[in-house]
C-alpha cells in the first residue's frame, strides 16, 4: 500500500471509531461486494454500540442470495431512513449516480457539514465525499474495509468475515483474479470463521430450475463478431423482459459470467431489459486486452478495466452499434 492509502485507511478508521449514528449505501442493485462491504461494517460498528443502517436504492429487497447475510438486521427500506445522517459511508459505489435515489443524501449531509466516507475499488471513482479510501488495485471493496476494520484495532468475527469473503470471492471471479496479497487477506478470513463452501453454494452455485430455461432462451440469441472490440473479437446477447420475468435477479446478473467464458472473444457483453423505451443495463466482461470501462464512461457508466457496466437507451441493435463503436476507441491493456 502506498503511504497515502494507508494514511487514509487511518483516517477512516478514526472517523468510524468515534461514530455513533451510521448510514451505510451499497449502489443500485447490489452485488456481494457492495451489500458484503456495507454489513460487514455495519455489523462491527452495531457490535461496538452504535446505530446502524444499511441501505441501497433498488430494488426495494435485498437480493435473496445475500439476504442471508444480514445477521443484525441492518437492511433498512429507503422510506425508513431518518430524515439526516451524522455520517454516511458509500461502499463499492464510484459516482453519485450509482446511488439512484440515494444520491440526493450525500449532498445533504455535506451542506450539513457532516462527513461522507467513500469507500471503493473502481478506476472511474469520482470522490464525490469528504474522505475517501479509493485504490483501484485492490481487487474488491472488501478488501479495503477489512483492512479499515483491522485499522480500528476490532478483531473480527464469523459474521463480519463472511460478508467480506463473499465480496471477495465474487469480485476476483473466485480468486482467478486475486493477488498474493488478497489470497493472505482471504486466509485471514477464513481464520476468522469464514465457510468458503457455504459462501460459493449460497451466492454463486445456487439457482432455481427456471433459471436453466431461461439461460436457453438467452444464450439463443448470442452473437459472436470475430473481428469486432479491434479484432479481440466481441460476444453479446440480450435478456429481454420476458425471459427476465421468470427469475430473480440473481439469475440475470449470472448470465454474463456463463457470455464471458467464450474462447474467442475478448469482450463480452449482455444487454438486459430495465424498462421500456426500451432501457437497458449493460455488464461487460474483457479477458484482458481491451479497458471496458473506458467503453462504459461512454454511456455514462463505469467500473474497472476488466468488469464495468452502464445503461442504455433504444433498441438492442443500436445498442450494441454504439458498443462497437466505443469498444473501437478503447484503451489496450497490454500490447496486442
């Protein structure tokens, strides 16, 4: 880590030491890392006496693979947040935007004066707090707040150490893409009563029946250009609301980890129905030789190099026309 980083993981340490009163956000549609990150915080600071909540701003539930995971019962429904926050933390969340309805919060509490701590891994992180733990190389938001928790001096439990080994094996791709450094962090986790099995059955290896149809009708539609993403090759499909109706969201965001294991492709990319109009959300997936994100900044979105993501507007077609396009002006990770 480098001396700045560390200088503000203590800053954050001693912020959320001395809080009382703590509202933490995961951004929209939460995956395991922002929801992990925000219940494993939250549970250490419940557990040291103060008021805690946790909070995202769609869908209305958490996503019933995570639900599990909150053992305190801090998932609190937007229309029950208090009206003001002594302190707000955003989690695995780079810009206002991904707060959805929330966002209008980080604004009140800075014009209170209040402070707003902004926690994240992602490289298009737009430091929208008063204090921030922002590093693009660690591999998950998890990361970073197990090392603020160890900061605060609090030893971790089995309940703390599984919602950041669900961030962390989710977001590495189940260690594919971990560091030495994240492995030991993981170890520690593990340590601490962590159950890996358990994680990877019940956020990962767990789908209903309809999930299996569903897939069959999605994957129908997939498309592989060879010579598209600058000749890396570019595979995509779309799930449209009809098929989408027949599962949870969780089986949704899966498809895009079933597109990005093609063999030729260098990028992947699944358009899925949010709204009419049509809207769409998109997930995209590099094997490694073309900055996604760089393509998502395009529509407004973001994330990392290899995993990011944005919404669109208009038919599928023209959709993935100005995917093409952005992927075309895409940086290159590495010499091609």
């Amino acid at each position: 880590m480098t001396a700045s980083l560390v200088q503000d993981i203590e800053a954050a340490a001693a912020l959320l030491a001395e809080a009382t009163d703590v509202t933490l956000l995961g951004h929209v549609r939460p995956d395991a890392d922002a929801l992990g990150s925000a219940l494993a915080l939250g549970h250490v600071l419940h557990r040291g006496g103060a008021r805690v909540r946790v909070a995202f701003g769609e869908p209305d539930e958490a996503p019933e693979t995570l639900a599990w995971l909150d053992v305190d019962g801090l998932i609190t429904p937007v229309d029950a947040l208090p009206p003001a926050d002594s302190l707000l933390v955003a989690l695995d969340t780079p810009t206002l935007a991904r707060l959805g309805r929330l966002a209008p919060r980080v604004a009140a509490v800075r014009d209170a004066g209040a402070p707003v701590l902004v926690v994240d891994h992602h490289a298009t992180n737009a430091r929208y707090g008063t204090h921030h733990v922002v590093d693009e190389t660690a591999e998950a938001t998890a990361i970073l707040v197990t090392r603020i928790i160890e900061a605060m001096g609090v030893e971790l439990d089995a309940a703390a150490a599984r919602c950041l080994y669900a961030g962390v094996v989710t977001d590495t791709s189940g260690f594919r893409r971990a560091s030495p450094e994240t492995h030991r962090i993981a170890a520690r986790l593990l340590e601490a009563g962590a159950d890996p099995g358990e994680v990877a059955r019940r956020i990962v290896d767990d789908h209903p029946f309809a999930w299996l149809p569903m897939l069959s009708t999605v994957l129908s539609e997939a498309r592989l250009e060879p010579e598209a993403a600058q000749g890396f090759g570019f595979v995509h499909t779309v799930v449209r609301a009809a098929a989408a109706a027949t599962v949870r969201l969780e089986e949704i965001e899966s498809v895009i980890d079933v597109v990005r294991a093609t063999r030729e492709a260098g990028v992947a990319a699944v358009l899925k129905e949010a709204g009419p109009g049509p809207v769409w959300t998109v997930s995209l997936r590099s094997a490694g030789d073309i900055d996604v994100s760089a393509a998502a900044a395009e529509f407004g979105g973001g994330g990392h190099r290899m995993a990011a993501g944005c919404t669109a507007e208009g038919p599928a077609e023209e959709v993935l026309d100005r995917l093409r396009d952005a992927l075309g002006r895409a940086p290159l990770l590495r010499a091609s």
